[in-house]
C-alpha cells in the first residue's frame, strides 16, 4: 500500500486530557486526521486547533507507548476539556518543509554510503532550517568528500525520481533486498519503508516528498568530528550559499591572498597556535594567578575574574585547582573586557549535586554551553561573581 498526501478541515475527539500545566496540556484524541506524529529524528506536525470550548496551538504530534495519537496542546483562550471536538489544521508549510528536508536527508545519506564503504548513518536531527546526519566511520572525511556527496545529491534531485511511502507486514518487508531498517525498534506487525527505485530503500517513520525534485537544492554547510563519530549539517534552498562566498570574499581581502592559499594560510596559522599553546604550557608552572575565596550559605567557592589573560591558562588553572578535590567548587569567568559574552568555566566536585540544565536556562546569567562530570564551560553574559555566586547556589546542593 502506497502513502499519498493528506486530509484537511477534520475534526478530531478528546479521549483523555493529560499533563495540563497552565496553557499547556497533552491529550489523547480519537478519529482519523491527517497529522503527522514524531518519529524517524523529524519533529511531529503543528498547527491550530478550534472547538465549542476553546481555541489554541498544536505544537507537536506524537504517539504514546500504546501507539496512541497524542497532541502537545496551547490554549491561546477558553478551557480544554475531555470530550471535546477539536477541529484541527495543519501547518502545511511547516510540514512540507520538514518534509523535503527528510528526502533530502535521505538522499545525501545515501550518497555517502555509496562513497566510502564501512560508514553508517545511525541518527538524523530533521529541523527547518538545518539537518543534522550523525555517522560512524573508521577513518576520515573532508570536505572533498562532501563536495563531492552534495553534487551528486544535486543531481539525484534534478532527476525527478519518484519516492515512495509503503507500509508492508513484517515478514514481507524482511524479504526485500537491500532494505536498510532497524528491526530491534520494531513493535508493531508491519513496518514502514521508504523506496526511491533503484536508489534507496530503507524503514522510516518520518514524512516525505512524492518526488526528489521537490526537495529543492541542497547545501552542506558543516562537518565536524573525528573518526569514529562524525556529524554533517545541511539546508536547503538557502541564500547561505551566496552568505558564504562574501564571507570567503571578505577573508580573502583581508589575508591579502588568493583564493587557493586561504587554506595553506589557515594551517600555517594553526602550526603557529599549536607552538604558543606548547610556550604557554610550560611558562603556566611559573604563573600564579590570583584566584579568591568566597562563601556562600554554606558553600565555599575558589573564584577568579580574569581581564585579558588567555584563555587557556585560566581553564587549565581552573582545571587543575578542582582536580582531586571532591569539595570544590571552582569557577572562572575569563574577560576580555570587549564582547558582549565572555568564556567562562565551572567546576563542581563530586560531594555535590549540579543542576548544570538549570544553569544553562538563568536568564540572569545567559549561558550558552554544555559539559559533563560536574564541569560547565561556554560563553556567558553575566560578568558579575556575584550574580554568578548566588545563581550558582540555586543549582548546587
């Protein structure tokens, strides 16, 4: 059986109201409707929603345990209740968006199979703007490779081949050769299989396009990783591509050379970062920085606000001042006294427990960043110790 396109304007019951927190709330509906749940790394469908009752906002689609149509709801007015009759519309550019990029993910996937055999897509991010392939391969990529991959997902796009959505029995879906599918995932007696003939077939729950053509023009923006784990972003039918060559252009203006020896510039200056980094690490046992402490409702914090020294002396400072101190708690915000945000590092020793997310949500602080094993580092706002300090202890116990 082949997937073709959707309804629209259909009204749908509320069985079960779940998780209703202010505007927000989870529902359990009933009746056949046209919205795409989450699921094969896409996001699931949006839109509004109206009744007698109420009106408000889909903000996702997904499936419970059971295999239940649940819907993430906002109340924009009026009051959810069960039974209700909600009437339903998608946001149909949201979804054809998501939707293309999926094909096109696919698509460019497929290519850098083909390409260097032993490397395999084990997770996908389909977003609006961006998508992100998350591979595995035991050796290297650069952006050759890419180039290469993306001009040939170009073509594939410009041959209009047809993509197919079939759902199949298990045991039927078992027997087609080549099929790319995950079958410890699989729960249900029949599976879900996308088929661009003589190109690609592999099992995926996600949406998609009828026809390659429509997944628009495709562009690789970023890779990043080392072998084993790798990562590529792509878009489509940006401008970005336009951004990126007044970028290049602007570059090559100001290392004064030519195109083809911005690379060699690049390494030479890599070469030079990689030495002072060496300078920097022995002249460190030698430097003393003037690092305090503070306390704070019973905590005792090793501080330190750095204006224009490196950056890696201070984290390494910082790094070595938390190490083998289980009571510690160490933090350094390193100023260059001229960016709107500032690196920072936090350290926080293991009698403690750190909730580093809350942190990263302050809007006193405005962090961005991540870590693990109780160290934070990014960027942050705040150069205040103090805000810092009492924002600190909210998170830490």
């Amino acid at each position: 059986m082949i997937q073709r396109g959707g309804r629209s304007g259909v009204s749908v019951r509320v069985l079960r109201l779940d998780n209703k927190k202010g505007k927000k709330a989870s529902v359990l509906i009933d009746g056949d409707h046209f919205l795409h749940p989450e699921g094969g790394g896409q996001p699931g469908d949006s839109g509004v929603f109206s009744s007698d009752n109420c009106d408000g906002f889909i903000l996702n689609t997904r499936k419970d345990e059971d295999g239940l149509c649940v819907l993430d709801l906002k109340l924009k007015s009026g009051e959810l209740r069960e039974g209700d009759l909600l009437k339903i519309e998608r946001d149909d550019v949201r979804h054809s968006v998501l939707s293309r990029m999926h094909s096109g993910e696919h698509v460019l996937s497929r290519i850098m199979e083909d390409m260097r055999p032993g490397l395999s897509v084990y997770k996908v991010a389909v977003g609006e703007e961006r998508t992100g392939i998350y591979m595995r391969y035991d050796g290297d990529l650069d952006w050759d490779f890419l180039f290469e991959a993306e001009d040939r997902a170009r073509g594939v796009v410009r041959s209009s081949l047809p993509v197919e959505t079939l759902v199949l029995p298990i045991e039927e879906a078992k027997r087609l050769d080549g099929l790319k599918a995950r079958w410890d995932r699989v729960s249900d007696d029949s599976i879900r299989v996308v088929r661009i003939p003589d190109f690609d077939l592999i099992a995926c729950s996600g949406s998609h396009v009828e026809n390659t053509s429509e997944i628009g023009t495709l562009f690789v923006e970023s890779f990043k990783g080392s072998s084993p784990e790798w990562e590529v972003v792509f878009s489509l039918d940006s401008d970005r591509d336009v951004l990126y060559s007044r970028e290049m252009r602007r570059l090559i203006s100001r290392a004064n050379c030519r195109y083809d020896e911005v690379g060699k510039i690049m390494d030479r200056l890599g070469e030079e970062n990689g030495s002072l980094r060496k300078q920097l690490a022995k002249v460190q046992q030698y430097v003393t920085l003037p690092w305090e402490t503070r306390e704070l409702d019973g905590l005792t914090f090793d501080v330190l606000h750095s204006i224009g020294l490196p950056k890696e002396l201070v984290t390494s400072s910082c790094r070595k001042r938390a190490e083998g101190r289980p009571d510690s708690i160490v933090l350094a915000l390193i100023d260059d006294g001229v960016g709107r945000a500032i690196p920072f590092m936090l350290c926080v020793g293991e009698d403690y427990s750190f909730d580093s997310k809350g942190l990263l949500g302050s809007d006193e602080l405005k962090v961005r960043g991540g870590g693990r094993g109780g160290v934070l580092s990014g960027q942050a706002e705040c150069r205040s110790l103090d805000v810092w300090l009492k924002v600190c202890r909210g998170f830490i116990s």
